[in-house]
C-alpha cells in the first residue's frame, strides 16, 4: 500500500480518533460512580500526553486546561467533547457541528441500548 502524505495521514488519524471518543462518551454512564468519573477525567489527561500528533497533542493540553473534562454524566461529557472538537474546529477553520446532532451521529453498532450500560464504562459486547 503506497504510504500517505502527512496532512492526509493526520486526517486519517484525527478523523478515526475523534470516531472513537465520541462513540466512547455517548456510551459514557448516565449517573457514573465516583471512579467512573475519574477514569474519564484521567483518560483524557493521559489521551492529551499520548495524542501521537505532537502539535496536536500540546493545543489539546492546552484546551483542556481551558475546558476541563466534564465527567458528571453521559450528556455532560459528550457536549463537552463536543465543544472542544468544536474548539479544534474554529483553529483549522472548519465548520462548527450542530452538538444537538450528537446522538444521531454516532452509533457502536454494539446491539445494545447505551442506556443499560450504566453500570461500567466499559459495556459488554
Ligand atoms: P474531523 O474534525 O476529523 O471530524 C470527523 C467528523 O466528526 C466530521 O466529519 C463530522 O461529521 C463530525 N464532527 C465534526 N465536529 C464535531 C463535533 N464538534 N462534535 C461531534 N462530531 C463532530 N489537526 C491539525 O491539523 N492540527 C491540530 O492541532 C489538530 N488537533 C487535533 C486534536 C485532536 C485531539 C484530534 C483527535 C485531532 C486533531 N487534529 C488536528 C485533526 C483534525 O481535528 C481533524 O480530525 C482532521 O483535520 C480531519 O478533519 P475532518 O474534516 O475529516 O473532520
């Protein structure tokens, strides 16, 4: 397979990742646990130093300082994430997203209802 240029590379790489969280705090519990919050919160401190775009990775450290993570619950965490995306967004002068699309935009295809995942953060299969 040919390599990719960089820019496409770093879209690829942006496009899956951001997939990725808001699939994960649309699944996120609807009334977490103390330590349902704080696996989240420190999740996307780890996520803002492992983020494998350098650039990318410092203005996320960056914006999360601004915007801390918000972990109170399933629509607090995805309108959050919604708004830094959206932060990311305005910086590459990209569109701003409709954060009331959120639920319809994005799907596990896990099978089953998110609501009965609050018990873990991890919902099973
Ligand atoms: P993306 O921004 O990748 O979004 C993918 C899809 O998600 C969109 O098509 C839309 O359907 C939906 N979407 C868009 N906005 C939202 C939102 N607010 N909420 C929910 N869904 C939404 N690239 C850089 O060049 N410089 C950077 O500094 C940079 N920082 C990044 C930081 C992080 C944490 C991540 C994950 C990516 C970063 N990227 C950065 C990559 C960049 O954000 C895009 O992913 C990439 O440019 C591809 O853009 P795209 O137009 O395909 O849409």
């Amino acid at each position: 397979m040919p390599k990719m240029g960089n820019a496409t590379a770093k879209a690829a790489l942006g496009r899956s990742t951001w997939h990725f969280l808001h699939t994960m705090t649309l699944r996120f519990p609807d009334k977490p646990t103390k330590e349902q919050r704080k696996t989240l919160q420190t999740f996307f401190e780890n996520f803002a130093l492992l983020y494998p775009c350098g650039d990318c990775a410092r203005h996320f450290q960056a914006l999360i300082k601004e915007l801390p993570p918000q972990t109170g619950s399933r629509m607090n965490s995805a309108l959050w994430l919604c708004t830094v995306h959206n932060k990311v967004n305005e910086r590459l002068g990209k569109p701003e997203f409709p954060c009331d699309k959120l639920d319809e935009s994005y799907d596990c295809g896990c099978g089953d209802d998110p609501k009965a995942s609050a018990g873990g953060t991890a919902p099973a299969a």
